[in-house]
C-alpha cells in the first residue's frame, strides 16, 4: 500500500511507496489499463475499450481506497467503475 496517492483534479498520479519510491502514472494510462468488465471482456480477457475514445486531457476527479490492495479511481470522461490494484500499479524497479 502507497504512503501517499497524489492526483486529485490532475492528469497525472504519483504514487509514494514506502521504499522512498514513487511511481507516476498518466490518468489516460491509468483509464486506459481498466480492467472493469465494461473495458475488459470478463470470460476472454479481451480489450473492450479503444484506447482512442480516450481523451488525451482526461483527469482524475475522485479516489478512494478499496481495502488495502487497491484505489478506486474516477475520471472526467465519467468512468467510475475502475479498481487498480497496488501490485500492478507499482513499476518493477
């Protein structure tokens, strides 16, 4: 779990880790990896959501914590539905 999840209103968000590592993701990044069942196919695994219906201005308007594995993140092209677990949000260092 992040020490720190910093992005509210922004096209971006930095995670802080407790190693003193930090990883930044873009908003559109973030929207764009969703793995709801409106953006990924739940019995295939296949890509629902064309990257290029994304805006590339999308920010993030809403975050919450789900438990202690992940953060549920809205965006201002109305997508609520998205949790992001930490294990895949923290980038191999």
């Amino acid at each position: 779990m992040p020490l720190e999840i910093v992005g509210l209103g922004k096209r971006e968000v930095r995670f802080v880790w407790d190693e003193g590592v930090e990883d930044v993701w873009t908003a559109r990044e973030l929207r764009i990896m969703c793995t709801c069942a409106n953006c990924q196919s739940e019995a295939t695994g296949e890509r629902l959501l064309d990257p290029k219906t994304v805006p590339e201005d999308i920010t993030v308007t809403d975050m919450s914590l789900v438990g202690n594995y992940g953060v549920g993140i809205h965006f201002s092209d109305g997508h609520t539905t998205g949790i992001y677990r930490f294990r895949v949000l923290k980038k191999p260092t």
